[in-house]
C-alpha cells in the first residue's frame, strides 16, 4: 500500500527524460550545419583518419617557399614585388602551367619607389631624391606584367571569417563581370555569396592584368579549418579562393574551358540573392552546403611538393619538378602563421594546394541538409525504443542493451562514411540510448527512496547495496532465504587498552560515541566492499562475504574489506589523536578471516531481526580474531584463505597450529599488504628471511634459526610481537635437542 501511494511518482524521471530528448532532437536537427559542435566534428575528423580520401596520382600543384634560407640570400621579408615579380617568371620559365602568389597583395608594397617617394616628398617636398624615386617603375606594374605573361593570379584577403546569411554576411556578385565563372541552368547572372574585404584597394595595374583570389580560411568554432569557402565576393565581383583558382587553371587545356561552373539554388533566395548550390571546377562537382562551404577532405600523406624560392631565384638546376604544375608561392610554415587542419598545420600556401588536389580529383565528403532531419528522428526513435525494452528489463540489462545500440549505431554512421562519403552523426542518437535506459532506473530510484523504510526493516545497514535493491523491488523472499553455502567470515574486534580506559573513565559517554562510531565506520566499509555485517556484543563484528549474494570471489573480497577496515581505523586514531580530549587514546583493531561452509540467513524476529551465519568458519574466524593480540599483526587468515590469495596478496606465515588434537597441523598467516606491498622489494625480503627462520625453527636447527630471526627483525615493519614470541622459544630450546616427532606445530583448542 506504501509503495502505491508513491508508485506516480516514478512517472517523474519519464517525463524530464522525455523532455531531455525532445531538446536533443531540435538541437541535433538546428544544430547540423553549425561551426560550433566540437564533439561531432572531433568525430568526423577520427573518421577521416580512419578513412582518408584515396590517394590519386602525382598532384599537379606544386608550392615555392619563401624560406628562412632564401630570406638569408635575398634580404629580410617583405620583400620589394619585383623580386616577387623574378620568382613568377622563373617558374614561368621553367615551364609551369600556371602561378599563384599566395600572398596577398591588397595592400601598398612598402618598398616600392612610389611609396617611399610619397614619404620624401611629404617630408622634404623639393627633394630630388623624392621626385626621382617617383620615376622609378612600379614594383607592382613589374609584378602585374609578371603574372600577366602567365595563367596567373595573386591572392587578397589574408583573414575572413565564417559568414552566415542570417547575419547579413552575404553579398550579391554579378558573374558577368568575369569571364572564368559561369552559372548553370536558368540561376541568372547574380548569386549571394560570403563577403570578403580587402584590406586595402588593389594597385589598378594588378588589378587588371590578373586574377585576384581569396586567401583566408574561416575556421570552425574550435579554431580548426574543415570548411572551404569556394567562391567569395570581393565589391561585388566574384572571386574564387586560392584552390579554387588553383585548380581551375590545373584543368585547362584539352576539353575544358577553365571556366567554374556554378548551379544557384532557386528554392532558397536570400536577400542578397540566389545562394550557391553546387560548384564545378573542371570535371569535379562539389555540392555545397549552408554558408556556400564545403569540407576538407584529404588523402593519408598530406606531403605536398615543395622548391626553395632561392632556387629560382639564383637559376640552380633546371628546376623542372615544375614542368606543367601549378605554382603556388608563399611563405613556408616557419616564416608565417600556419592554417590548423584535423591533421596538423600548414602554411597557407600548402593549405590551399591541398584543398586544390580535393577540388581537382574530386575527393567529396559530404553533409546534406536531410541529414539532420534523420538524426532528429533517430533521436525520438531510439529514445523511444530505449524506454520500452527498459521497461521490460533490468536497468543494467537495459543500459547494456542501450550501449550494443549505440555501438551499432557508430558503426552505421562510419559505414555511411566509408561508402558515400556522408557525415552522419551518430552521437544525439546514442545519448538518446542512454538516456532512455536510465529513464527507469530514475523512476525506480525515486520510488526507492520513498519505501526503503518499509522492505529494510532490522537488515537498514547490514546488507549491501546490490542485496538491498533486490529486497525492495523484487522482496525478501528472493535472497533471504536460509541456505548452507561456502561462506568467507571476517571477524573483528574493536578494543581499548587499559591504560586508555582508566585515562577516560571520567568520561564514559566519550568511550560509548568514540566505539559507536568507529563501529559505524567498520560496517560501512564492509558493505561497501560487499560483505554482510552482523554486529555482536561490545565492539565485535562479524562480516559475510558470500551471502546473501553470491559472489565467486568472495575470498578476495574479504581480504580486500579487511584492509580498508585497517585503513578506516588508521583514519579514526588520527580524528582521536587530533582532539584534546581523546588525545593519546588509540582503538586497536583484530581481524580473522576463515572460510567455509556455513549456514546463513536471517535469525531473528521483526525489527531485530539480523543476517547471521552458523558453521566452523564462524568459530574459526573468532579464533584467529584473538591471536591478533597475540602475534601481533591486525588481521590473520587461516590456510584455506592463504592459499586462495597469497598469489594476489603479501602474506607472512605466523606459526603452525595443531587445533584441538587434530591429527594434521595447519598453519596461520598475517595479511600484511596489498599487490603492490606484495611486489616490494622490502617484502621479498622480509618474507624469504622468515620463510627461511621458520624452516630453520621446523626442522631443529635452533642456531640458523636465531641467525635468520636476527636478520628479521632488521627489516622495516617488523616490530612485531611474532619476533619476540619466536626469540623466546628459540632462547627455551637453545641448549636441548628438537624433541621427537617434531615438526614445530602448537597444541591449541577452539
């Protein structure tokens, strides 16, 4: 009746995860082309690394670099643009089918005699020298006439960045005005295009004896260049980027024209005008997609081909690796600020030759507008079947469920990638997976919170977690029947000297809190480990690991608690130690871990019920709880327990016991660390003297005996009572023989 009352609120978690998809769906679907999704677009870059573009043949493109040492030879950058001018007619000379200065050329060349001529005669305006300067030829009619007696061109606009059409970034262009730009089909002769601006007017002589090209990239939201821009407009005029002009005069000759053919998009006018839909530079038609871009996509070896400007400059060799290539001359990347690509940095020269192989091979990735519709609808669809099989199952069998699918649904997106070259993006759709399994684990939980009170009863901090989860959704009956199964038993003990018992005895609600509490801490520690606490008289403890559920591992998790229970104590010393109350006072702590077939379940009544177990285990554990004080170290284990763990924990044999006139012996050890205790160097070495002094003490060999306990003791960590229980009953037998029969076990009972 409890749990009905609340049963509504379940339905809670449902909706917000509802919610929670409906906002992921119009984020994923108004979000599919923007700059800004870092994490889609880090995975589109592992897919491209996964998978490169294929590799054609020898690139037609080919860079000169203005390096660190041709800028030795020449003089110091910039340099005047007649030596620019020399570099475009060298590579002309050596035969190259085209040149592109890839630097920009929109503003005033500081060293061209009409420049400084304007700053002498603004300073001295009868000087000689100034009106002479004046005569001089201009660098920039020299560069003009360069690139005129070539296929050349010279780029403008070093930065851009990311225009939208929402943002009044467009501007309308008039193909008309330019010859190598034609518009398919009935698109009209203006199209909306990204603006970009020059820094300052283009000297007239450049102007119209060659091309001009867009050298800036926009980067994405991350700072990262995966979009080309193809076409821009520069005042109004079309111009192409630096890869797009490079690639068009690659596909001159033959039955191309050189012309870029260009397709408007009629359905979609803004108000600049008809935006691009598709871009075809030679035979290669690359679709593009909002903000007239397109994206990179390069093959596995991003080398590209490379000549020192000095080179050409100082007529070495034949320099004919430029025989019918496209030249692009820049600076190289130490020289200049670098273009950061998915796959590294590149100097904007080299940047551009490799957006021209992808524009000149026709390497295509692709992101269609559709795609984020379908992933919108992936969506709802997969948090909607995630919610359904949720229902049916389990939440880890729901959330593993969820995570196959979201497995799968990657691997259909890199498949999509692998053989249409569409970007797919896989993630909105899986974390609609998740989240859908977790939808009833929410609704569960809520529930839970509300009618713990009425399925714990008396087991409220005695069982573990996972065992509770099963009493309240499924009842008691399920795990708290009574059974005999192999169980491992940790016993402990919480003890005060009694020095520090006299010291408090002004005191006793400060003995009942200080022993509450370190209780309190032990129990925790073993259920959060796994085990089953049972709390006895006094300060003793009882920890089953192994029941109620069962665990194949449960030596270990026992093993593992018992450490952690040393380590919670270490913690509440020091809290006593820091007050001044309790200052001095020390609780010390006794373990013994047995193992075994044991009856369990629980034993008692309503309220006061208590999970318990029965069998020698249980006496055997208490037993070795008492030799703590005995031997010295905190916790001890019997054989059973050692011989399942030593492997995985650093032991110490303590001693060899005979237990109530058994006819076999059986041997006890100290639990001393953890696997990395274990690997020490320290230990190895402690472990193989004693190893060695037990041998020594079995066999009768008193006087190799002793000199291995001498060498023990020296070890750090073994001020411990076992070394002075052995020293006393080596110092009893020193002067007798080892009696008959002997094999250095101990009468003992239980």
């Amino acid at each position: 009746m409890f749990a009905q009352r609340f049963r509504w609120l379940a339905a809670l978690p449902l909706f917000a995860v509802i919610l929670a998809l409906a906002v992921i769906a119009v984020g994923a679907l108004s979000g599919a082309q923007s700059v800004n999704a870092t994490a889609r677009e880090g995975l589109f870059d592992y897919y491209q690394r996964l998978k490169p573009a294929k590799a054609e043949a020898a690139s037609p493109f080919h860079v000169v670099a203005i390096d660190r040492e041709s800028i030795d030879a020449v003089g110091p950058w910039p340099w005047p643009r007649s030596v620019l001018a020399e570099l475009v007619a060298a590579a002309d000379a050596a035969g190259a089918k085209g040149v592109i200065l890839a630097e920009p050329v929109d503003a005033p060349d500081p060293l061209s005699p009409e420049v400084i001529g304007a700053f002498w005669l603004d300073g001295v305006r009868d000087s000689t020298l100034a009106r002479q300067l004046d005569l001089l030829p201009s660098t920039d009619a020299t560069l003009a006439a360069a690139l005129a007696k070539t296929n050349g061109a010279a780029a403008i606009a070093s930065a851009v960045r990311r225009r939208t059409a929402a943002a009044g970034g467009y501007e309308r262009a008039d193909a008309q005005r330019v010859r190598w730009l034609t518009v398919a089909g009935d698109g009209g002769d203006y199209v909306s295009l990204p603006k970009a601006t020059q820094r300052f007017p283009v000297n007239a002589a450049l102007a119209a004896n060659t091309g001009l090209a867009v050298i800036g990239l926009a980067p994405d939201g991350d700072g990262v260049v995966r979009r080309i821009t193809p076409l821009w407009s520069v005042d109004g005029v079309p111009a192409p980027a630096v890869a797009v002009e490079a690639a068009r005069l690659a596909s001159l000759g033959g039955d191309q024209n050189g012309a870029v053919v260009i397709s408007a998009d009629e359905s979609a006018v803004n108000a600049a005008g008809r935006p691009l839909q598709a871009v075809t530079v030679g035979a290669a038609r690359q679709p593009v997609a909002d903000g007239a871009s397109l994206r990179y996509y390069g093959p596995r070896r991003l080398d590209v081909a490379s000549t020192p400007a000095l080179r050409l400059l100082d007529g070495r060799g034949t320099n004919s690796q430029l025989r019918e290539k496209i030249i692009l001359i820049g600076l190289d990347r130490e020289l200049t600020e670098t273009i950061p690509f998915a796959r590294g940095r590149f100097s904007p020269a080299e940047a551009h030759a490799l957006i021209a192989d992808q524009f000149h091979f026709g390497r295509l990735v692709k992101r269609p507008g559709w795609l984020g519709y379908l992933e919108a609808i992936s969506v709802m669809a997969l948090g909607a079947g995630a919610i359904m099989w949720a229902q049916r199952a389990d939440f880890w069998r729901a959330l593993g469920l969820a995570t196959l699918a979201a497995s799968l649904l990657f691997l259909v997106s890199f498949l999509m990638f692998s053989w249409n070259a569409l970007l797919f993006n896989p993630l909105p759709g899986a974390l609609a997976l998740v989240l859908g399994a977790f939808s009833v684990a929410g609704g569960r939980s809520l529930g839970v919170v509300l009618r713990d009170d009425n399925v714990r009863g008396a087991f409220q901090g005695a069982l573990p977690e996972p065992a509770m989860k099963i009493i309240r959704e499924d009842g008691a009956s399920a795990i708290l029947n009574g059974a005999r199964r192999p169980v491992t038993v940790l016993a402990c003990e919480l003890r005060l000297l009694d020095e520090d018992l006299e010291k408090l005895s002004a005191h006793p609600d400060d003995v009942a809190n200080m022993m509450a509490a370190a209780s309190n801490s032990l129990r925790n520690a073993i259920i959060e480990t796994g085990g089953a606490a049972d709390q006895a008289d006094g300060g003793k403890i009882y920890a089953y690991f192994n029941a109620p559920l069962e665990n194949a591992d449960h030596i270990d998790a026992a093993c593992s608690s018992a450490m952690r229970l040393v380590e919670s104590m270490d913690k509440t010393n020091a809290e006593l130690e820091a007050s001044t109350r309790t200052r001095g006072v020390q609780i010390h702590l006794a373990i013994g871990i047995a193992t075994g077939d044991c009856f369990v379940g629980p034993m008692g009544h309503g309220r006061h019920n208590r999970y318990s177990a029965l069998g020698p285990a249980l006496d055997m554990a208490a037993f070795l709880r008492k030799q703590a004080e005995f031997y010295g170290p905190a916790i001890i284990c019997d054989e059973a327990v050692y011989r399942h763990t030593h492997h995985h924990f650093a032991y110490l044999e303590l001693d060899r016991l005979r237990i109530n006139n058994a006819d076999a012996p059986t041997s006890i050890y100290a639990l001393v660390g953890n696997p990395f205790i274990k690997s020490s160097k320290g230990y190895r070495q402690l472990e193989e003297t004693h190893r060695a002094l037990l041998a020594a003490y079995r066999s009768g060999d008193w006087l190799t005996a002793r000199s291995k306990l001498n060498e023990a003791k020296k070890s750090p960590g073994a001020a411990i009572a076992l070394f002075d229980i052995y020293e006393e009953r080596l110092a009893t037998m020193a002067d007798a023989d080892a009696p008959e029969n002997w094999d250095g076990a101990l009468e003992v009972s239980v």
